[in-house]
C-alpha cells in the first residue's frame, strides 16, 4: 500500500464519529416515576423502557419487582403512612448495572377526629393487653415475605359502599393520640358477601381482639389485602383464591361499632390506601 493511501485510511479512522463499534456505549434505559411526587400512604409506579434481560430494584431496603405491561416493564412501589416527607433513593439494577433515581415523598394531610368513650373501651384490662401483643407480633411475621406473584391485572374493589372511616384518619380519643386507620371502613350491611380484589392465597384467617374475625391474602411479590370484622369466614387458611371470589361476609366482629368491612393492604410492608390500589392500571 502507497505511504498516501496509508495516510488516507488514517484519516478516515480519526474523523468524530466514525469510530469503532465497539467503543459506542449502550443506550440507556427509559426511567419513569409516576407520580412524580408521592404522598404519605400512596404508590408509584416506576415504567422501565427499552430493555431487555433482568430488571431488579430496591426502595428503603425492600425488594421492588418488575412485571413485563406492553413494552415496558412495571413495578409498584409503596409509601408507608408514617414515611417522612423528603427524597429517598431507589435502586434499579438493568442486566447487572445499577442505577440510581429519587423517590419524592410529600406530607398528606389527613383528617383528625376526636372522641369520647367509656373507659373500658379505651384501657385494656392486662389479659387483653397480653392478647393484643401476640396478635400483633403474628401479623408482623406475615410480611414481606418472598413469594411468587399471583395476581393479575387491575384489582377489583372487594366492597361497594360508602367510605365512614378513610384511610390515614387520626383518631384523638380521651385526650389519647391512636395509631393512624391504615386501611378504609366501608359501611355495609351485616351478611353482605366480602370478594377478594385479585388472586391470591389465603395466609391468615384468625379471631382476633380488634379485627375479630380475620382474613389475609398473600397476592404474591409483596402485596397483601386484609379483611377484618366479618360474620362469617368462607375460606381456609392456605387456599388459593381468584380475582372476585367470595371470601367472607360483612359483620361486625371485634372491637366494632357496628356491621362494616376494613380492608387494608400492605406492599412491600408498606401501608398503603387500599383506594390507591384500586385505581392502579397496571395491565
């Protein structure tokens, strides 16, 4: 080869933007947030696009996963009721590398309700305190455990009917700051059929002091529904259920007023608004 050609293909090799291939980086990976700010008691729904291979995250040391919707893949991530307001980092790792993003959490004002009770309504006798702890360190050891998805699609409201006593409320009674509701009473009739929101397994169906007569349902990667003050239980614990069927039947079981349903959720450990689930589109 002449000394002018040799010196022409050199040329060639320098010009910007002829480059080798194999030095191009690869495209990154489109990251969506949505809402872009999360309240107290909310979900995200954080959209990965233009990959292919594994997606895994994290968010405040819990798993988040990721499920294939149309050409993209999703996931849900929950913000706890007591979260405080500011930034937290959420981890996503694409086919081994990890990328780093913001997770903007906002205070959610909720409504405050005072009230007066008898006392023996309020102040729990030392066998009933006993009771409460054992029940409660049960529910604890329910979640998050790893478990395989089960559910499907958009989730169905198990309950029509009118919300009394909403999600986050702060109850002031005797001059006494409760624990914030963490789940919504829907008013109902006493007997009328309780349906699970999406499939799942049953885990837990219990009589419990506060929540009377119990049931859990394990939807798989974290997510759970809770049911709580029925009349009648018509499934086992470790049954599989579907999306609509029937599992139970409003009652007023427990420490209970009178004949309503609360339900609950918990994702990821989170407690979230159960009307926050509902309208979720995630197919």
């Amino acid at each position: 080869m002449s000394i002018r050609k040799i010196a022409a293909a050199a040329l060639i090799f320098m010009l910007p933007g002829l480059a080798p291939a194999a030095d191009k980086k690869p495209a990154q990976p489109e990251i969506l947030i949505e809402p872009a700010e999360a309240g107290q008691g909310e979900i995200s729904i954080v959209t990965v696009k233009g990959v292919s291979g594994t997606v895994k995250g994290r968010f405040e040391g819990r798993k988040v996963y990721f499920n294939p919707s149309k050409d993209s893949l999703k996931a849900v991530v929950g913000i706890d009721l007591s979260t405080e307001p500011g930034k937290y980092p959420l981890e996503i790792t694409v086919n081994g590398t990890v990328l780093s993003r913001t997770v903007t959490v906002v205070k959610k004002e909720y409504e405050v309700q005072r009230l007066t009770l008898p006392r023996d309504m309020v102040e729990l006798s030392p066998e009933n305190e006993a009771r409460v702890e054992r029940e409660a360190k049960k529910l604890r050891a329910l979640w998050p455990k790893e478990s395989a998805r089960v559910w499907d699609g958009n989730f169905i409201n198990p309950r029509e009917g009118k919300i009394q006593g909403a999600f986050g409320l702060r109850r002031i009674i005797n001059n006494i700051t409760k624990n914030p509701h963490s789940g919504v009473d829907v008013d109902a009739d006493a007997g009328a059929e309780v349906r699970t929101p999406n499939g799942g397994v049953v885990i837990l169906v219990d009589d419990q002091f506060y929540s009377g007569q119990s049931v859990i349902v394990d939807h798989g990667q974290g997510l759970y529904t809770m049911f709580f003050h029925l009349s009648k239980i018509l499934v086992t614990q470790g049954q599989p259920v579907k999306k609509g069927d029937v599992i139970g039947l409003v009652g007023s079981t427990g420490r209970s007023t009178g004949p309503h349903l609360h339900w609950g959720v918990r994702l990821q450990g989170a407690r979230v608004d159960p009307q926050e689930l509902i309208k979720l589109r995630l197919e």
